[in-house]
C-alpha cells in the first residue's frame, strides 16, 4: 500500500454521473432498466457500460468487453462513481489487467459487494475508500436505501449503525471493543485470492465477512485458509455479517459455534450476524474508513466521513 492515503472520494449528488458496470455475472434487461430507475431515483445520471448487457455464459460476457468497461470508468473524468450491476463471479479475472491509478489520483466510489470484493481488494492495496454496498436494480428495501444514500452522500460520520429490521439479534463471540479501518467482504473472494497480489491485508482493520449458499463446512475451510495464510494476521476485530441460503445437511454443525472456534484464537472481538450480506436490509459499509466495533453490544460505529 502507497505511504500516502488517497483523499476521501467526493459525495455523489444531483446530476453525477454514475457508471454501471457488470465486473461479474450477466444482467438481464429488466434488472438494468431497474438499475438506472434506482440512479435516477437518487437524483444520479446512469451511464451505462457498453459490456453491461452483454452475455458469456455465467460471466457478463468477455473479460475484455468487462474490463473495457471498468477501467473507461475509473479514467473517465466525467464520471463521479461507479456502481456494480451485480455481483456472480469474474471480478477477479481482471485485476491482473486493471489499473486502480486514476481511482488513486482521483478518487471515486466504487459500490457494490459478493463478487465485486476482488474490485475492492484491488482499490485497498492503495489505500483507496469504496462501499461494500447493494447493487442497483436490486435497491428495493428502505433500509438498504437510506443506509446507502447516509454513508455515500452525506460528508459527515455515518456514527453507530442501525439494528437490521428483521430484529435477528448480533450474537458476541470474543467479547471487547475495536477500533480500525474496514476491511474485508465476502469470504469466497478473500479466500481465493490469498497469496495472491491483491489478498486480504487485515493488519490495523476491523474484518468484515459474509457469504452466500456456503455449507457450513466450506465456510469453515474458508475462513481456515484466511487464519493460515496469515490474511488475519493483526485485525483488531471481525464482524460477520450473514451466511444466507446455507444448503442443509445430516452431519452439520452450529454455524455460529464453527466461527467462535476458528475466532477466538486471534483474541480480538468477534460478532455474528450484523446485517451485511445478501440481504435484502442490508448496511452499506466504507472499506478503508475507520470504525469502531462493541462486540459486547453488538453495534458497529463509522468514525470518520466516508466522502468529502
């Protein structure tokens, strides 16, 4: 990571342009016309990605047409953030092409979350805020919606976080408070890109992770490559946000019994079940921003503006 920490990127607001892209998985018609209505709804103008409708099987059609697509955005001067279609898989096949500089010498959101953690792992190793946050054409929940628009568009702390709607309660695991910057994402990503590049540095951060449709003995794998590759090596605190669409099994064990195993060994505090995730009511967090994290209450603060 460069020395000097980039600015904060400039809030988004009446009339800035946003590119959507598709760094993953293929979008339908109607989930992109639902992506522009939901820019056009936060008072943005959508600019869409030339590739965005494009289709290669289970990717958004080929890595050149998607790459094309999101470095034209991070270089392009009009454009004031970036927002994923969706996630689904092949963010990760363009980092060894993608340039993060012109991120870096103007910073920008970038917003999205599952697949798009391989984009905010390239922009961290330069010190670089994005938001682990939902994708247009998929904004349809009010708290998901309000959380967005309080951490990306308004230049103050966005302070502790709401309680999800769904009243499913944050369970402490290692109890104590943290401080840190966020960091982290969804935990097939950050295990497939251990030892690599763009691999996971926790060092100083608060951790955040989820996943979706993982048995319980593949996120156990997972999370083991992360604490043996050293991935976890100095993290001040781990947040786990949901673990959704868990395939049942006759010889399963207690999920939040597994992540209590595998987290107390590092001697930090630990929280399962914050609203971060494939959830519909999901938080929208600054990657890069410091927070403070209360295990014992549950509760995760921003401490700093995510944008200017």
């Amino acid at each position: 990571m460069s020395a000097a920490r980039p600015p904060a990127p400039r809030a988004p607001g009446p009339g800035s342009r946003v590119a959507l892209v598709a760094p993953g998985g293929p979008v339908d018609e109607a989930r992109v016309e639902r992506a522009m209505a939901d820019c056009r709804e936060f008072g943005f103008v959508p600019v869409l990605g030339d590739a965005a409708r494009s289709r290669d099987g289970y990717l958004a059609g080929p890595d050149a047409g998607r790459a094309g697509d999101l470095g034209r955005a991070f270089r392009d001067p009009s454009v004031d953030a970036i927002w994923a279609l969706r996630g689904g898989y092949g963010a990760m096949r363009l980092l060894a092409g993608l340039d993060v500089e012109p991120m870096r010498r103007r910073p920008r959101p970038f917003i999205g979350f599952s697949d798009n953690t391989a984009i905010h792992l390239a922009l961290a190793t330069e010190g670089i805020v994005s938001f682990h946050g939902p994708h247009p054409g998929a904004l349809t929940d009010p708290f998901a919606r309000d959380g967005l628009r309080r951490v990306l568009c308004e230049p103050r702390p966005a302070g502790v976080l709401p309680p999800a709607p769904d009243g499913e309660p944050v369970l402490t695991l290692v109890p104590g408070v943290a401080e840190g910057r966020l960091a982290g994402g969804n935990l097939s990503i950050l295990a497939a890109l251990c030892g690599t590049t763009w691999a996971l540095r926790a060092s100083g951060c608060i951790v955040v992770i989820e996943d979706v449709g993982e048995a319980t003995y593949r996120i156990d794998r997972a999370l083991m490559q992360l604490v043996l590759s050293g991935a976890l090596r100095g993290a001040t605190g781990i947040a786990f946000g949901r673990f959704t669409d868990r395939p049942a099994s006759d010889n399963d064990r207690v999920l939040e019994d597994v992540l209590a195993e595998i987290a107390r060994p590092l001697g930090i505090p630990v929280v399962y079940g914050m609203p971060i995730g494939h959830i519909d009511a999901q938080w929208t967090l600054p990657l890069g921003v410091r927070a403070r994290l209360d295990a014992d209450r549950g509760r995760l603060e921003i401490l700093e503006p995510a944008v200017g």
